[in-house]
C-alpha cells in the first residue's frame, strides 16, 4: 500500500471526530494554492471538517471566524503583514485551545518561531506530504484529550486508548518515512527517566530512607558548588569530530541529535553567545523537522527553553535550562582530563 494513503486510511479509521461522534473542524490557511488545495484534500481523507480554505491575509479581515479544533498554516516566506497574521494566529489557537501544524522554510524558520510563542503549534521545514498527515495523526493523538472532562468513564477510556493507537501510527509512520534518528519511543523514555532521576533520588528496595554514602555527599556538595562550563573550545573540539564521521559513514549511524544539541548550546552558553532555532537545527545534524521534533521533546523535559530578545521581539532564542547546564558541567566535570581522549 503507498505510504500516503496508508496514511489517510489509518488516521480516518482511527476517528478523526469528537465525542459526539462528529467530525473534527479543520481550517487551512496558504497562499500556495496548489498546495492549500492538497492540505485540504489530505484533511478531508483523514476524516476531518473543513471549515475553511484561505490564504494567510485573510487572518487579519474583519471579524475572525472559527478556526476550528486543528489549524494547517503554511508560510514559506515571511514579511510584515505575514508576522501580523501570524501573531494574530498564534493567539487565537492559545486561547481557543486550537492546534497549529505550521509548515515553513528554513530561511523563514527564525521569524515564524519568534512569532508563535503562545500555541505551541507543530513545526514542519518543507515537509513532505506524508510527514503533514503524520503531523495530522499526532494532532489526533491530542484533540480527544481536550474534551475529557465532558465524557462519560467509557467514552474516557474508549478516547484514552484511541490516542495511544494514534500514537503508534504515528511512530510507525516515522519509520516508514525513513530512518527515525534516535527519536523513538526509548528516547522519550530516556528524557523521563533523566527527569525523575534527577529530581528523586532512587527509593531503597528494602524500606526506608537511604543513608547517603560518601559519594552521595561529595555530588551534593558539588552541586552546591555549581561547577563551572567545560571550556566551549573542548565541546567545539567534540562537536566537529562528531560531524566528522559523516564523511566516511552513514551519518545515521550516528545520530544523536539530543546531546549534539546540548553540546552545542552548553558551548554558547559559556561563550555568552545566542543560539537561533535554525542554528541549533544545523548543529542536529539531522532533517530540520527532525529536529524541531527534538527541541519540544527537550522543552518538555525542561532541558531547554525559549527566551524572547530584549530589543527585538520578533526574535527568539533557545538555552540551556539552569539544571541542564548544571548537569553538563557536573558530567564534564566527571570526566575531568579523560574529556578530550573520548572524543
């Protein structure tokens, strides 16, 4: 079966409707109309409402009208008008609960995240159009949860394992998309248990409290201390041999595009530099939308965050969070002068 409309049929089958049953309201706002046309015609298989079909002026005309509970955007360039539709967009679906799918460019990528800060909508960089209907399939996996509370206990549980197949769906579309790069379900995973780790410490099999070793004092003492940033020469150093390999292998070998990222901006972090989300893409080392998946799965893990530019509020940055760049300078600090003979 073609992979696009293995697509269509397993988010349709899975119920692109609400608890009552009816289908899910869709609006698609570009100026491609090529391109509007195929997004609605994608959101129409997979079972959704269109309410509406538009370019992206059309945002800021007159008096809004509903969007719906899933908004596909398309902007592949930007300018001021764009930026004001966009804002405009961007808090209609924060305070609609809408969920935004934003396709974009990479040279437009910087603008159109600076200017979404409220939705926390899906980024795609030229997108395929099967990687748009995974985006929808994850969309699907989110909407239900919006409406539990008006459910009875069966619907509950009936959306509850809905989502969980939609999510698998969506996972082993990733992977008949191609190589997933690392971002699969043990990597989640792995960002979880890194959280919980490093907030509680593990629990004594055999009941109560577990006395600290010497060792256990020594790492709070450590983090009590706040160690310095590794020198960024030593993490520049470890980021090119890293992108090195790339030449003389496949460099899905090696993808790692979660500790990449971390290297890269624990470097500007001690370099006092800022790192755009094209830039912190690049240094992935992996597809943009591959990456853009990454930067939300740190986010969530509170591993990084966005920070708005004091004089241009139409840029964005992404950083290091304070427990992350503690953790990275407690990890090199572990590793000491074996550093730079791992790399």
């Amino acid at each position: 079966m073609p992979q696009a409309h293995f697509a269509y049929s397993s988010v349709r089958d899975s119920g692109a409707s609400d608890a009552a049953g009816l289908p899910l309201g869709l609006s698609v706002f570009a100026d491609r109309v090529h391109l509007r046309d195929e997004m609605r015609d994608d959101a129409q298989s997979a079972g959704f409402h269109i309410m509406r079909t538009d370019g992206i002026a059309s945002l800021l005309e007159g008096e809004a009208q509903p969007l719906g509970e899933v908004v596909l955007l398309d902007c592949p360039v930007i300018d001021g008008s764009m930026l004001a539709a966009l804002a405009r967009l961007d808090l209609r679906a924060a305070n609609s609960g809408a969920q935004l799918v934003v396709s974009t460019t990479v040279e437009a990528l910087d603008d159109v995240f600076a200017c979404m800060d409220q939705s926390n909508p899906q980024f795609l960089v030229d997108p395929s159009r099967a990687e748009r209907v995974i985006a929808l399939g994850r969309v699907l996996a989110k909407v239900p949860q919006l409406r539990l509370r008006e459910l009875t206990e069966t619907d509950r549980l009936m959306l509850l394992r809905l989502t969980e197949q939609v999510a698998q769906i969506a996972e082993r579309l990733d992977r008949l998309s191609g190589p997933t790069h690392g971002h699969g379900p043990d990597s989640a995973f792995r960002f979880e248990a890194f959280k919980r780790d490093f907030a509680h410490p593990p629990a004594n099999p055999i009941g109560g409290p577990i006395a600290p070793s010497a060792e256990d004092e020594g790492a709070r003492a450590t983090r009590q201390t706040r160690p310095p940033l590794p020198d960024p020469r030593l993490l520049r150093r470890i980021l090119r041999q890293r992108q090195l390999r790339g030449r003389f292998f496949d460099g899905e070998l090696f993808a790692d595009p979660a500790w990449d990222m971390l290297l890269d901006l624990t470097a500007a972090r001690a370099e006092h530099k800022r790192v755009s989300v094209t830039s912190l893409c690049i240094a992935s080392c992996v597809p943009p939308t591959t990456a853009l998946r990454w930067i939300g799965q740190l986010t969530e893990a509170g591993l990084i965050e966005r920070v708005e530019d004091d004089t241009d509020r139409r840029r964005a940055f992404l950083v290091l969070t304070d427990r992350a760049a503690d953790a990275m300078a407690r990890y090199f600090l572990e590793l000491d002068a074996n550093a730079s003979r791992l790399i």
